[in-house]
C-alpha cells in the first residue's frame, strides 16, 4: 500500500450507549443496525433496504460518533473519508478515491461507508468558489454513479453527514442516494447532562461536583465542547495536584471555554 491514506476503515467498538442524547436519532438509526446485522432476514420479509443516510447537525455534535455508533452496534467494519480530502491534492484522483472506497467497501459488505463534509464534494453545481470546481464536479459525478450502481440488494449503507444541508446538490438526496435525513442536534440540558456524565465516566469526580449545574450553565455548548471542558477540568486538578476533579476545577474549565469561543467569535466577524 502507498503512503497516501484514501480513507479509513476500522473496527468500530463505539455502541449508543456512547452516544449521550439523541434519542430520536438512534431510534431512526436502529432499522439500519437491524439491517446490517442480519441483512438476510430483512430482505425475506420484504423490507426496503436502506441506502443513504444524510446526518445533519451543527458541528461538533455527535454526527462522526453516530456513524461509528453504527458500525460498532452492528458490528461491520467502518469506511470513513472526509470529503474535503477527496477534492485536495492532485486534479483527478478525487474521483478514484470515490470508485476506491465503494469497491473495497462491497469487498467487506455488510458494511458502512462514512463521508463527512459531504457538502465540500456535494455543494450544489454553480453556487461554488471558482477555482478547482471542476474537480469537484468529477468527484461528485463518480459519487452519483456509485449510489446509483449498488446492486438492489448489496449490503452496505453509506452515512454522510453535514452542517449545511441547504448547499447539497439536490441530486444526492434523491431516492435511492441520500434520501433520509437524521437530525443531530445541539444537546438541551438534559442531554448536556447526560454527555458530561459520558466523559465523565473515567474520571475521579470530587463529592461536590453536580454535573446538572454545569449543564445548565453551558447553554450552546455542543458535545465536543463538553468533552474538552472535561478533559480541561481533569487537567487543572491535575496541575494543582488534587487527586479528584471538584467543582471549582469543572466551573474554570467552563469560564476558560466559553472564553474560547467568544474569542472564535471575535476573530471570524
Ligand atoms: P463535525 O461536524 O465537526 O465533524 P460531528 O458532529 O461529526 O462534528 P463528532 O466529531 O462526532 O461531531 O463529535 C466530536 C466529539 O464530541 C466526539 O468524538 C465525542 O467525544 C463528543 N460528542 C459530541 N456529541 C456527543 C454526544 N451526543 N455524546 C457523547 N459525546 C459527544
């Protein structure tokens, strides 16, 4: 194999359970997982086979952990690429890494092929930056043709996700491309809670500390925010010695992120 990674494929071991929140989404996604563990009973009792999956949510909310949530709850192998990474690099070869990752995805059915960012390569024709266009264009052609080329009955189910479903190109979303829409969204309180405690799980929590009150105090923040304020809080109770991660420790590493974000905010108007 050459240096150049075309995409990944892993064993997934993330299950819903890891996936704080979202109820509607893993109810939505169950059929797929019933799909893809057992595809023969599926077929015999005449369900339609799912195809293509578009999650779509703001960033940082869980779409990436849902897809592999999938694999990992159906136990088949995950193929994932970003679509920004098809269209990179050398004119041509977006379109050979599309016919690459079908082919080996087939080879391995059942399976699930992930592509995040699906608007970079999806954004629909002639609302698009000049430059470089034409290659995306290719990429999306060969995109087109091997949704359309699924055997009726082959078993592997393509997920992309995206925080821009108002730029796809029209032509993915219809039947039989990615013709179901899940809705990943920002998390309430309740699921917030419920993602703290998820990042929470390995680390030692001080008698104090009342994830609820966090929760209630991080409105917008999405779940990889939450993560990093965990992982922040565990850090300065590290740098100060303590041996549990309190409440104080959890509050500065909320006042730090939300300073972060402010900072975003400046530097992008
Ligand atoms: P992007 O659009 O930026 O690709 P995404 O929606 O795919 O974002 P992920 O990459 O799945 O987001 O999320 C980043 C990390 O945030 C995850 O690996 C996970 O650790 C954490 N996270 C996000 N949402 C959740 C959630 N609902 N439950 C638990 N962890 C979450």
């Amino acid at each position: 194999k050459s240096g150049a990674k075309l995409y990944t494929q892993e064993t997934s071991k993330i299950s819903f359970d890891d996936v704080a929140g979202l109820l509607e989404a893993k109810q939505e996604l169950r059929e797929i997982v019933d799909f893809l563990r057992e595809p023969g009973k599926f077929k015999r009792i005449g369900g339609k086979v799912p195809r293509g999956v578009l999650l779509v949510g703001p960033p940082g909310t869980g779409k990436t952990l849902m897809a592999r949530a999938v694999a990992g709850e159906a136990g088949v192998p995950f193929f994932s690429i970003s679509a920004s990474q098809f269209i990179e690099m050398f004119v041509g070869v977006g379109a050979s890494r599309v016919r690459d990752l079908f082919t080996n995805a087939k080879k391995n059915a059942p399976s699930i092929i992930f592509i995040d960012e699906l608007d970079a390569v999806g954004r629909s024709r002639g609302t698009g930056m000049g430059g470089g266009s034409d290659e995306r264009e290719q990429t999306l052609n060969q995109l087109l043709s091997e949704l359309d080329g699924f055997e009726p009955h082959s078993e592997v189910v393509v997920m992309a996700a995206t925080n821009r479903p108002d730029v796809i190109d029209s032509a993915l979303l219809r039947p039989g491309r990615f013709d179901r829409q899940v809705v990943v969204d920002r998390p309430d309180w309740r699921a917030r809670e419920e993602i703290l405690k998820v990042h929470s799980r390995h680390v030692p929590l001080a008698k104090d500390v009342d994830l609820l009150v966090i929760a209630r105090g991080t409105p917008g923040m999405c779940g990889a925010d939450l993560e990093s304020l965990i992982n922040e809080a565990a850090l300065i109770a590290a740098r100060e010695n303590a041996t549990e991660v309190a409440m104080i420790h959890l509050e500065r590493a909320k006042d730090r992120i939300l300073m972060g974000a402010e900072r975003k905010l400046i530097l992008t108007e």
